[in-house]
C-alpha cells in the first residue's frame, strides 16, 4: 500500500508547484507519513486517518507562521487603503448626524462623514481617517495632522 501513499504524495507536492498557495504541500506530507505508517499497519482506515489527522495538524500549526513570513509589511497600498490619510476637499456639506455629505479626494468623490460626528462645511480641506463600507471617514485638517 506503501505505493499508492508515495504517489499521492508525488501527485500532491505536483499540485502545490502549479498553485500559489502552501497548503497542498501538507497534504503530500501528510501522505508520505502515512507511507511510512503503512510499513507497519496494513489497515487502510488507519492509514487514512493518520494522513488526515498529521495534513490537519500541519496545515493549522504552520499557518501562523507561513503568515508571519509571507505578509511583506512594506506593501503598497492599493484601492480603497490608499486613500488613508490622503488629503481632499469637502465638495457637500458633511452632515454626521444624517450621515451625508461629500468629499473629493485625489480626482475621486466619496460619499463622507466626519469623525467623531463632526459637522464639515464645503470647501474645508479634510484627512480621511478610514474607509467604512463605501462612506469615508474624515477629520479636519490642520497643522497638527498635516500628512
């Protein structure tokens, strides 16, 4: 049985050279130490659970540490992050209370509320402090903040 282990494995490590992911490497790990379990017991049920159990464990105790090695912190923002902490203008009054209101920032129009329910008026320049579903989150700009 120890054969059909060693392919999987050869199949699964296959699959992991042709996607992006690292999770079909545990799998072929998983398959080569139930190879080695099958030398010694010859039930397959056994034999799958061992390849099932050691692919889970693998899979859920590396992916912490596949995370802390993959995530680049100097990633460029893209999208609605770049945004953050970019400087525009207030082209509708920002009302928090109603939650309305309008900001432009880098040629794009956002609809805005103020920070803290802040009232805007149009024509203040603001900082957009975060983005929440599609409303931007603004404060006033001033020296203090000046990004």
């Amino acid at each position: 049985m120890w054969h059909y282990w060693l392919i999987a494995s050869g199949i699964f490590f296959v699959i992991e050279i042709l996607t992006v992911g690292f999770l079909i490497f545990w799998l072929g790990i998983g398959a080569l130490i139930a190879m080695i379990v099958s030398f010694f017991i010859d039930n397959l049920i056994i034999q799958t659970a061992v390849f099932v159990i050691s692919s889970t464990i693998l899979i859920f105790a590396t992916k912490p540490l596949v995370n802390k090695f993959v995530k680049n912190k100097d990633s460029i923002k893209t999208n609605v992050d770049s945004l953050v902490g970019k400087t525009g203008i207030v082209t509708k009054n920002i009302d928090s209370l109603n939650q309305v209101g309008q900001i432009k920032v880098g040629g794009e129009t956002w609809s805005a509320i103020g920070d803290n329910g802040i009232n805007i008026e149009k024509g203040t320049q603001i900082i957009v402090k975060e983005i929440k579903g599609v409303k931007a989150i603004v404060t006033l700009k001033t020296k203090d903040n000046n990004i």
